[in-house]
C-alpha cells in the first residue's frame, strides 16, 4: 500500500539577511528594546523561518513581531494590526528610528 505524495506548503515567512537582523538588533540596543530572533516560529496553518521580536524591556511589555514573506516584510503590532513594507529600515522608522 502506497501512500500519495504531497508536497510541502512553503513557509508564510522567509529568513532575512544577516545585514537585516544586526540592523534590527542595534535598532533594538538603541531604543532601549529588546531584540529576538525566534526560528521555526509558527502560528496555526503558517510556519516562518525567522521572525524578528522587538519587546519593551520588562514583562509585559508591547511587543512587535517582522518577518518576511514573499513580498513584503510585515510587521503587527502590539495591537494586532499589520503593516507591509518594502524594507526593514522604514518599518523601524513608524518605530522611531
């Protein structure tokens, strides 16, 4: 008995370059934010490769989730909301920076 071969979905969100993740960690160092770079992260139905965590330092604090997906670079917001940009520089830039 065979089974029928599926192919897997492709990631809802892309890796970012190295260039894009130091940029986002001093952005971080900076503002007085910290910075995660959580792998293999995933939400029902999507899985990410990379998704950058920008968090106000101490529990509980906003929290604003990046990355990638095949277009864009997307950010939510604390609030939920989610915003699609062309580079990383202008979404750090509705930031502050």
């Amino acid at each position: 008995m065979s089974r029928p071969l599926t192919m897997p979905r492709p990631p809802a969100g892309y890796a970012f370059p190295l260039a894009e993740l130091t940029a986002a960690r001093r952005f971080a160092a900076r503002h007085g934010l910290e910075a995660s770079i959580l792998l293999d992260h995933g939400r029902p139905g999507e899985d990410f490769e990379e998704v950058i965590a920008l968090a106000a330092r101490g529990p509980g604090g906003p929290a604003w989730l990046l990355w990638r997906d095949a277009e864009h670079l997307v950010m939510r917001r604390p609030d939920g909301t989610e915003a699609r940009f062309v580079r990383l520089s202008q979404a750090l830039a509705t930031l502050g920076g």
